[in-house]
C-alpha cells in the first residue's frame, strides 16, 4: 500500500447512502483489459459490476457529456477550460505505453529500430517497403524482407491515435503538416483501417509485412512482434514498465503531480518516446450519486489494491504526487444538490 493510502482512507471514510449493483464506462480500448481486470476482483468484494465498452476514446467522451454511462475513459486529458464548459471533471488512473507493432517474418522480436522520423514516413506511406535505405540504415544486422509494408490505423476516435500522432508530430516536421495530432486522422489511401484495439492487433495478425500501434501490454499478450522506437536521446529502449517509469520520472507528474503534461518523447535516455497517462471523466454534478459513488470506489480500489493487477497488464501506477491530485480531482464530483459523494473503498 503506497503512501498516499492513508489520505485515501481518510477521504473516502463513509460508505455510499444507497448500493447500485452495476455501473457503466465506455471509451478507452488501451485501458479495457486494465478497468476489466481491476473491476473483476473489486466486484468479488463489492458485489458490484462493471459494463463497460471498449469503443475508443472520442465514443467514451461523447458519452459521458450525453449522459450514457457512469464514466468516460480517455488516454488524453481534457483541457481545463474544456472541462469546465461542459461540467466535468478528469483524472488519470495509470500510465503506459503505445508500441508499433510489426508483423515480419524472420525479424526477432523487439530487435527492428525506427527513428521517428522514419516510424512517421512508414504510416504516412512515404516508405512502402520493409528493406528500404531509411529503415536498413538503423537495422544493420538483421536481414529485412523485400516486402511491401500495410499500414493498419484507427477509423474509430482513438487516444491511442491521439498519444501516438502527438509524438510523431513533435519528431517529423512532414508529418506535424500532413496528418498532424488528432484522436481521428485523415490516412491515406491504401490504410487498412481498423475500429478498436482488439480488432487491429487481430488484421495486424493477419497481415503479412503489417504495421499497426497499439497499448504494449496487449501487444504482449497477443505475442506479437514490435519495433523499439529512438528516444530524445537518440537511446532505444525497451518498451515496458521501466522504460514507461523512466518517462514518468523526467516530467512534471511525479515532480509536481501535473497530469495534464503528455509524456511524449521526454527527455531521459532510458524513457519509452510514445508514453501515455490514460483518464477517467465524470461529471462534476450526477443525477444518480449511488452509481457515481461506485464508479469512484471501483477506481479508488485500483489506485490502493490493484498494483498486483496494474503489473500483470503491463501498466505503472501513478507516482504519489499525482495519485494526491488525482484524489483531490475525484471529490469534486458532486450530486445534484452539489453535496460531496459518500464513497468507500473499505471493503
């Protein structure tokens, strides 16, 4: 139990007025396996379900400001002013990261190096082949096929699109131009696109010479292939929990417990480049303050027993600072009568 577990105890003292038996999420398909995993083993303790739908990041948020389920799920926090134009309120749950993930024969896992600048002319479509110069010069050693290269993206609103569009538009100038940063991106044509993480990684399988980006962890689980990506320091580290705490650790998270920052391309030899934060947003007055009350304790369950699941799907917890603010962010949320919410994560 970290540190901050006691100021958690200490907030959350009382029990909710009135038990829901089920709440609802959607958005999200990086943080699915993570939420689902936390709320299978809250909801042996509480008796409380979790439904929720992987249906990307945008869906998540239109959802929640229509009012369609408990809470939104997003890997990109909201902007301040945003937030408090539509009577929300957002905080980030845990921290990992995008990989690209590759399906090439005869290349050994995680071996393939792309800079950035070379990753966004692969799925801008600028380099269509796996043996061209730019990708051989960084891959001396491994023999590449002479294979044409699919690009699989997103054509749902995605924060992984978002996360991944954000780093490449920091590191390519042509990229920044064309396709920029955006939850949805205008691909060019010839892009197989895909509706959630699941189902990419599942084409990508499929896919002979295919490229596709996704949440590590499932990239894991799946066990396919993927490429290691040039840090700011022109340093490739392994994608995984200690390269994603190494980003953590060079930004205003752990440091000031500023969850708004991106952790894209940070400035630390052993950071992974393509690090993300992902986010829940409730609204700050709800109409049903017993399934408000769960939602909170579901993630208040995460943050304080949950680090032995957060591991397993290759997720980092948040840093004290920031759990801290998180905290702070969760108790605004308010019944109608602009009341605290009673809610406990005693059990």
């Amino acid at each position: 139990m970290r540190r901050f577990s006691l100021l958690l105890l200490g907030l959350l003292a009382f029990a909710p007025h009135s038990q829901a038996a089920e709440i609802s999420g959607a958005g999200s398909s990086a943080a699915a396996p993570l939420y689902t995993a936390w709320a299978a083993e809250w909801g042996r303790k509480s008796g409380v379900q979790l439904k929720y739908a992987a249906v990307g990041s945008s869906a998540g948020l239109k959802a929640i400001r229509d009012g369609k389920v408990d809470f939104g799920a997003s890997d990109v926090p909201l902007p301040p002013e945003q937030l408090e134009r539509d009577g929300l309120v957002n905080f980030p749950t845990a921290i990992a990261g995008v990989v690209p993930a590759i399906n090439l024969a005869g290349v050994p896992r995680g071996e393939l190096r792309l800079s950035g600048s070379v990753l966004a002319d692969v799925l801008s479509g600028k380099i269509t082949r796996w043996n061209a110069a730019p990708i051989a010069a960084l891959n001396k050693g491994i023999r590449l096929p002479d294979q044409a290269i699919t690009v699989i993206g997103r054509e749902d609103g995605s924060g992984t699109t978002y996360v991944l569009s954000h780093y490449l538009a920091k590191v390519s100038t042509d990229w920044a131009k064309s396709l920029g940063t955006d939850f949805k991106l205008k691909w060019p044509a010839g892009t197989v696109l895909a509706k959630g993480t699941a189902a990419q990684l599942e084409a990508l399988a499929k896919t002979p010479g295919a490229i596709a980006y996704a949440e590590f962890g499932q990239v894991e689980k799946a066990s396919l292939n993927y490429a290691r990506v040039a840090n700011a320091k022109g340093d490739y580290p392994q994608p995984g929990p200690a390269s994603f705490r190494a980003a953590l650790k060079a930004s205003a998270w752990t440091t000031a417990g500023k969850f708004e920052e991106m952790l894209t391309d940070l400035a630390d030899k052993d950071a992974w480049p393509i690090t993300s934060g992902t986010f829940i947003v409730m609204r700050k007055k709800v109409t049903d303050p017993a399934r408000a009350a769960q939602a909170l304790a579901l993630f208040s369950y995460g943050f304080m027993r949950g680090d032995a699941i957060t591991a397993e799907n290759r997720w980092v917890s948040m840093p004290d600072l920031t759990q801290a603010r998180a905290v702070k962010e969760m108790n605004k949320v308010r019944d109608a009568n602009g009341q605290p919410l009673a809610w406990s994560m005693t059990y």
